[in-house]
C-alpha cells in the first residue's frame, strides 16, 4: 500500500473500536471507556491515519493555556517505519501552530527506542524524568518538551514540508 491513500482525518466516535483494537498490542493499554473520555476532552486534539483497509494510527494530545500535550501515539504494527508517526507529528504540528501553543510534553518510556528516536527527530528535548511512573510493565519515563514559540506555518498535505 502506498502512503498516497492513507488520510489523516479528526478522529470520531466511530474510530473507537479500531483504535481499541490496535491498543491491546500495547504496553499500557487504554481501556475503550479512556478512550471516549479522552475524545470529549473539551481543549482536546485527536486525528487517524486510515486507508480503506482500516485504522493506521492514531494520536491524542491536549492544549491548556497554550502547552499541549501529546497524550497517546500509535502506528499499527505493519505499518512502522513508514514515516506515519512522523506524519501524524506534522498534522499536529500544524493544529498547534494555528492554536497558537508555545510548547508540547509528553511523557515516554525510557526504553522506548523508536518514540524516543521519532521525537528526537522532531526537535524534542528530554527535560526530566520520573523513575517507575510505569507499572505495567515497570519502567521510568522521560519527560519530553518541544518549543513551538518560534514555529512557523507547515504547508499543508501534498506541499512541501519544512522542519520546525
Ligand atoms: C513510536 C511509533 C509511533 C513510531 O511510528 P512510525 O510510524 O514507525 O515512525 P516513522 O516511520 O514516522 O519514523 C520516523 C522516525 O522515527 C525514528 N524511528 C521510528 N521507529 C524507529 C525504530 N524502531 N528504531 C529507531 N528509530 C525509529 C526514525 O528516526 C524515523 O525516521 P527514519 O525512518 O527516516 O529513520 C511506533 O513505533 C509505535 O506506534 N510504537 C508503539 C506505541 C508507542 O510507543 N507510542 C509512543 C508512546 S510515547
């Protein structure tokens, strides 16, 4: 499949199971219930990759008073090392920018090696830590920021992108 026709759309009601599908090959899970609350966050942001073959991936973040933060992240299994979480990461940068966010957090695993890469490579910064946040399974997070005060406007789909 190419990624021509995958679409990045604002997620509804209707994406829920899939995405509760592809949350149980997760490590620390959203129960279905976490995931409708999340969706009627008032100052909430949430956007899918589909196909007509289904839910790609799928990202859930927040802004308050001009700090947002990225509150879930995923890519269906097959579809990895694709560039679809970076693609994700740019459609949120865009909402962000429009909104008017100075900063974006988000707390990862330690030892999640591909996030952790994927943020890098999104200008994040490991600002802190919390030692055994996780439970299970038991791990420390790393809590990133990126500065989105200087940011400017990303082209839309089909243009050229630009790094922020
Ligand atoms: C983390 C995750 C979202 C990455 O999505 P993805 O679509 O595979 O990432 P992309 O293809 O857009 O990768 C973009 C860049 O991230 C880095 N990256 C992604 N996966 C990587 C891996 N397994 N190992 C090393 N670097 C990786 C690379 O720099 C990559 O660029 P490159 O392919 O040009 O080298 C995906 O692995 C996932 O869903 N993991 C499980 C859920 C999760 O950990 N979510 C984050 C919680 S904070």
């Amino acid at each position: 499949m190419n990624g021509a026709e995958i679409r990045c759309l604002t997620m509804t009601a209707a994406d829920l199971p899939e995405i509760w599908n592809i949350e149980q090959f997760l490590p620390s899970p959203w129960t279905f219930n976490q995931l409708g609350d999340e969706l009627q966050l008032p100052m909430g942001w949430h956007f899918t990759l589909k196909s007509a073959a289904g839910m790609h991936g799928y990202i859930f973040g927040i802004t308050v008073a001009g700090e947002a933060e990225i509150r879930k992240l995923a890519i269906q299994r097959d579809f990895r090392r694709q560039g679809l979480g970076h693609r994700l990461l740019e459609r949120v940068w865009r909402h962000l920018i429009t909104q008017k966010a100075t900063s974006c957090f988000l707390e990862v695993r330690e030892e999640n090696t591909a996030a952790t890469a994927l943020y890098q490579k999104n200008l994040f910064q490991t600002v802190g830590s919390r030692l055994g946040y996780y439970k299970l399974p038991p791990g420390n997070a790393l809590i990133l920021r990126k500065d989105l005060s200087s940011a400017q406007p990303i082209p839309a789909q089909g243009q050229k992108t630009c790094e922020i």
